[in-house]
C-alpha cells in the first residue's frame, strides 16, 4: 500500500532551489502513482503568481514544471489563504487551481496525510 505524501512549498522560487526541489520530488512521487499532495504556503504562494519574471533575476522558470503536475497525477493541489493575504495575492489570479485553505484547514490537511515534507 502506497503512503500518501504531503509536500509543503514554502520558499519563493527566486530564494534558492527549495521551490524547484519541491517541484521535483512532487513530479517524481507523481510518475510512481504515490498519492501526492501539494501545499503552497509563506512565500511559496509566490510560486503561483503569473508575474513572475525570473529572467531578471537569473532564475529559470518555473512555470512549465507546476503546469506539469496534473499530467504526473499530482492534482491535490493546496494553498494557504492566509498566506496569500499577507502577501497581498488573495485578490489575484493563480496560475494554478489550488484548493484555498484557512489555518483550521491546513491543520486538517497534514494529519490527512502520511508522510509530510516541508521545503
């Protein structure tokens, strides 16, 4: 029997290489079919902003690799409302669909789930 895995994104994807590890480990988990769920949280929720221009910053993007997940089965797809707010994304589009979750929600979420990794 397959343990589910969380993976929770916390970094933004110009801060170092969490966020496209992160990516990674979700795609790879999805083409073994293990039950994969991602969570975008703190400045993660960056990660789903369509401004991004990592160009600028010498970054590659990572836009391709989160349009990428649903084709690998990673369709369990989360992101914390609060950190959008605080953020100042919460009234912005998202590249993504992403289930939005309050803190009470989130909390749910994890004990849901198996194993957990934060990055």
């Amino acid at each position: 029997m397959s343990q589910s895995l969380l993976i929770i994104s916390r970094q933004s994807p110009w801060s170092g290489p969490s966020a496209r590890e992160a990516l990674d480990i979700a795609l790879a988990g999805g083409a073994f079919d293990l039950p994969i769920g991602l969570l975008f949280l703190d400045d993660g929720v960056f990660q789903l902003s369509h401004a991004q221009q990592p160009a600028q910053l010498q970054q590659k993007d990572l836009s391709a690799n989160l349009k990428a997940l649903p084709m690998f089965g990673v369709e369990a797809l989360y992101v914390s409302a609060r950190s959008l707010e605080e953020r100042g994304l919460h009234e912005q589009p998202l590249s993504l669909a992403a289930e939005c979750l309050d803190d009470t929600q989130l909390s749910a979420l994890i004990d849901r789930y198996d194993q957990v990794i934060t990055l």
